[in-house]
C-alpha cells in the first residue's frame, strides 16, 4: 500500500481457517516470514487484519516497525456480537430443534437417534414448555 513495488506488500493467506500475513523478504533479509494472526477467515476477521497490514506497511514505511506483539495485541481485539432477546417465550423444543439442526452434518445417525432423540422426548415431557418458565423448573423434580 506504502510501496511503488508490489513484493513489499504484505500478503495475507489462509492456513487451516485462520489469517496469516505473509511478510515481504527485503524486511527480513532474504527470509520468507509468515505470522499467524489466529483470526478467522470471515469478514470480520479479513477487516482486522486489513488493518494490521495498514499499520505495518505505515510504520515501515517511516522506518517505525515495531515488535510482533504490538500489533498483535493492539489489533487482535475480538469483535463481539451479542442479539439480546427480552422476550423470554422462545420454546425449550424449538431451540433444541433448531441447535441439533445446525449440528447434524457432525453428528453420527445413531447418536441422533439414540441420544438426542432420547433427550427431546425428555424435553416433550417436560410441562414447561417457556424459558420463562425456567425458574420453575428448579423445583420440579419428576414429571407429572
């Protein structure tokens, strides 16, 4: 970016699901360097490593590079995303529904049909059906 010749951009790869930067030889004497940035290859992750570039490619410009860890520490910050929900009538059998689901391409068939098969019969049974009703169920101890 800082650069007129394109082998002294840093170049970000991919490695099993995760960002690396690959650095350019000239700042490392000769030497092929890549860094493992432990982010994951999403939007998210891709933004923040944009931004660690950003700033390498700067501070080396200046002739200002800095010790690995300063950018790993200052840029590595996990983006959080939380989706509050203040209605607390989702259902205990949807949300089971709905986390087995998202996991059955990793689950073994006879795991799902014995094991968490076994597990939304017990959630069929259960009388209450709300997480709003969840306070309750701290004392219900058999079924009726």
């Amino acid at each position: 970016m800082y650069s007129k010749d394109t082998e002294e951009r840093i170049t970000l790869t991919i490695h099993e699901g995760l960002i690396c930067l690959l650095l350019p030889e000239q700042w490392n004497n000769g030497k092929q360097v890549t860094l493992a940035l432990g982010l994951p290859d999403n939007p998210s992750g891709r933004r923040q490593a944009q931004l660690i570039v950003q700033e390498m490619e700067l501070d080396y410009a200046k002739g200002q590079l800095k010790e690995w860890e300063h950018y790993q520490k200052a840029n590595n910050k996990p983006e959080v995303t939380l989706e509050v929900t203040s209605n607390l009538e989702v259902e205990f059998l949807r949300l089971w529904d709905e986390f087995i689901n998202s996991y059955r391409t990793q689950i073994e068939e006879t795991s799902l049909i014995f094991t968490y098969n076994r597990a939304r019969n017990h959630i069929i049974k259960n009388p209450y059906k709300l997480f709003s009703q969840a306070s309750e169920m701290l004392y219900l101890r058999t079924y009726p």
